[in-house]
C-alpha cells in the first residue's frame, strides 16, 4: 500500500474497541450483539438496552442504514481541519439499530438529507487504522476514499 498523506487525527484503538478497528482493517463493520436477546449495541453500553444482560458477541452488521443527522463544520477547532473545511459529520442509523458518529464520503454536503440511504465504505486512513465512512447506497461499488485518493481502481 502506498505511504498516504492523512493529516487528521487517526483514532487509538484500545481493549474495549479493538474488535471494532480490526474488523474495519478486514472490510467488515463489527458491533456487539446481546447473546441473551440478539438487540445490537455500541461498545460503549455495558449492558443490552432490552434485557439489561451483559453477555454480548462481537458480529458482524450489515454496512446499510440510514443518515440519522447531519451537520456541516464551517468553523476550525483544530489545526489539522483547517484544509478541510467545510466537512460534514453524520449519525448514521444502522439497519441493526446503533447510530454511529461518521462522515458522509461520494456526495456533496449540499444534496445529504435525513433518511437517505447510505452504505459503509472503507478508508485506510495508515497503514495500522481503516476507518468506516459512509456513502449514499444508489452509488455503484467503487473505489473507497483512500484508493481514489492514490488513484487506485480496485473496488473497496
């Protein structure tokens, strides 16, 4: 894979979210899921919102769902968004139920509206850390993020 210029902040995976970043590395979306009663969650819930059970797998969700909300930041916070303003940051609603905060990549800020159906694509942001985006679903497979920008043709 070729050396790739990201200049944003990459996340850290630790104990709790390993499972999530290494599925990301595979081109899979990995979310928990109650072994007592199969209700999907975050890591961050330490117990099934259903049966309050503690017991959970780690499986794999389908990478459909839907934008939930969105926001577009005009405004720089940090220093390494300065060359990316403006950028949008998106609750995606997941066919299994947990929203999760990400990016809306392959459309521009301006045509994003709530409810539009949306699929997980895959960005090898370095070469330790894929991160999950996500793409309108009437898109045909294409390139990710980090493939068109090395000009990569391989669909991701």
């Amino acid at each position: 894979m070729a050396e790739r210029d990201y200049k944003l902040p990459i996340p850290v995976a630790d104990e709790e979210s390993r499972p999530f970043f290494e599925g990301a590395k595979q081109r899979k979306l990995m979310i928990l899921r109650c072994t007592r009663c199969g209700t999907w969650r975050l890591p961050t819930r330490e117990r099934c919102a259903d049966c309050w059970s503690t017991e959970f797998e780690w499986a794999q969700a389908s990478g459909r769902g839907k934008l939930y909300t969105f926001g577009i930041m005009h405004q720089q916070y940090h220093p390494s968004f300065a060359e990316a303003i403006p950028y949008n940051f998106a609750f995606v609603e997941l066919e299994e139920g947990p929203r999760l905060v990400t990016n809306i990549v392959d459309c521009p800020n301006e045509e994003l509206r709530t409810d539009m159906p949306v699929e997980a694509v895959f960005d090898d942001v370095s070469e330790e850390t894929t991160l999950i985006r996500f793409r309108p679903r009437s898109l045909t497979p294409g390139p990710s993020p980090s493939q068109r920008e090395r000009g990569d043709r391989r669909s991701g």
